[in-house]
C-alpha cells in the first residue's frame, strides 16, 4: 500500500509512513482502537497570515496624495476593488474625459490620502490597524 501523504510504498502492517512519518490509515473495518499514536500535525499554521502585518501609515498617506489617482494606496492596503475602480476609471475614464476622470480620481485618491495620513482611514482591508 501506499502512504496517503506523500505516496511513498510503505510494506503491509507497517503504521507509519518510513518517509514521512504521516501515520497510514488502513481501511480496516473493525475500528483500530489501537492507534494512539497522534502523528505530529504540520504545524506551520500561519497564525500571521501573509499580509496581515501592520502596513505603514505613512506609506499609504504619501501614495494616496501621489499615486490615489491610480488606486496605488488602495492596492497598497488591501482594497483592491476599490483600486481597480481608481485605476481603471483613471486611465480608460480619463482616455474618455480627456483626463477629467483621471483628474477626479486624483482628488479621490488625495482625499483619501489625507484620511489616511490623519487616521479618518485607519485599518488595511483586513482591518489591521496601520502603523505609524
Ligand atoms: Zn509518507
């Protein structure tokens, strides 16, 4: 039979994967009250989930008020339907307007900037709080 985690052969009656160490569940009908033997999870549980670090507030402010127009500070924080919105109404829209969009989603993205850099905006889009 095979070991169900890494598929490595393992001989008959052996309970524990030799590559692995995964203990092997035998289909054995007659419930195995003899495993006692808890197999040591992979516990690289991501109790920091990638991205949930405190992002600078300061870096988000300076992007809103220089790049808001491009949604870069919402990219930056996590918002990114929001950022997709500013980009794409900025450069298709401002195409369209001849760049009346693109100057109204800088004002949008500047106003926000301020909000960050002031605290009105205070969390990612994970509602991590910025950090100074
Ligand atoms: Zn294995």
């Amino acid at each position: 039979m095979f070991c169900k985690n890494c598929g490595n052969e393992i001989p008959e009656g052996t309970k524990f994967c030799a590559n692995c160490g995964q203990a092997v569940e035998e289909s054995m009908p007659n419930g195995g009250s003899s495993y006692s033997y808890t197999p040591p999870q992979n516990t690289t549980v991501y109790t920091t989930a990638p991205g949930s670090e405190a992002k600078s507030k300061m870096a988000a402010g300076l992007l809103g008020i220089f790049l808001g127009g491009f949604g870069i500070h919402n990219f930056y924080l996590g918002f990114t339907n929001k950022a997709l919105i500013q980009l794409l109404v900025s450069l298709i829209g401002g195409v369209i307007t001849c760049g009346l969009a693109t100057v109204a989603m800088e004002i949008w993205g500047l106003v926000e900037g301020i909000q960050i850099l002031t605290g009105t905006i205070n969390t990612d889009a994970q509602g991590v709080p910025l950090k100074d």
